[in-house]
C-alpha cells in the first residue's frame, strides 16, 4: 500500500495498485479517471462497522452480480474478473476508509489484501486497476 502524496498516470497498468491519499484527494482522483476513461466506483464507508456491512456497501456501489456470495472468496473473484462491468480499467474509491479500519481492523486489512491482489491481476492482464482509500490527514506519518 502506498500512502497519499504521489504523481500516478492512470493509464499505466504498472502502477495499479491500493493507495492512502487524503480525504481530499478522491474528487480530484475520479475527475483524472473519468478522463482517462476508467470506470470510477465509489463506496462510502462512513460508519461501516464490519465484513457484512462492508460487502452489503459493495454489492451496491460496484453492482455485483446477483450471484455475488457475500464472502471475500466472492469479493476476489468478482474483482478480477469485471466483466459484468466492462471497461479499459478501473477506478475504485473509499469514501471515509479509517472508519471500517478503527471499527473492524483484521476486516480493513482483509479488503486490502484483496484490493491489492485485483490490481496484481488488472496490471498483469495489462489493464489499469486502482484502488484509493481516504483516512484522515492524521493516519499519515507526519500529517
């Protein structure tokens, strides 16, 4: 993972991956990725307390197919293989991230191992796949 200050081109699958950046940064992030014409999907998670909550939030702002089993084995197979929601890349963003990660760490933790192996996928099959998660300006050393 990847903390928040960075100069990133979308277009690049060799940068895919999960990224910190500031609360701040996401409106910024969508409009470069609606420009580079990735597909852009936003989960607020604000208040989610846990893996339920959680993956009931994806289900809905990622449109996961019906058959989506609501566990993380699901949730990985799902986000390596987007066909269900085509496009050139991906673009995914955590609206209020350090709330999943203060109530329900070993979940937070989870998403981010799955997060990071899409964008392993995305990047090996040469298609741009980022995720961005915004804490807290404090969540970052020295901020």
């Amino acid at each position: 993972m990847s903390a928040h200050r960075f100069d990133l081109n979308l277009t690049q699958p060799a940068q895919s991956g999960v990224y910190f950046v500031g609360t701040d940064d996401l409106d910024r992030l969508a409009k470069a990725a609606r420009r580079d014409e990735l597909q852009v999907c936003r989960t607020d998670l604000g208040g989610c307390a846990d893996k339920y909550e959680l993956l009931q939030r994806l289900a809905v702002s990622l449109t996961l197919p019906a058959s989506f089993g609501h566990n993380w084995d699901a949730l990985a197979d799902c986000l390596r293989d987007m066909s269900w929601l085509p496009a050139w890349g991906y673009a995914l963003l955590f609206e209020r991230g350090d709330d999943l990660r203060k109530a329900a760490p070993e979940d937070f933790t989870t998403l981010l191992g799955v997060l990071d192996d899409a964008a392993t996928f995305g990047a090996d099959h040469d298609k741009p796949w980022f995720a961005f998660l915004a804490l807290p300006d404090e969540a970052f050393d020295g901020g």
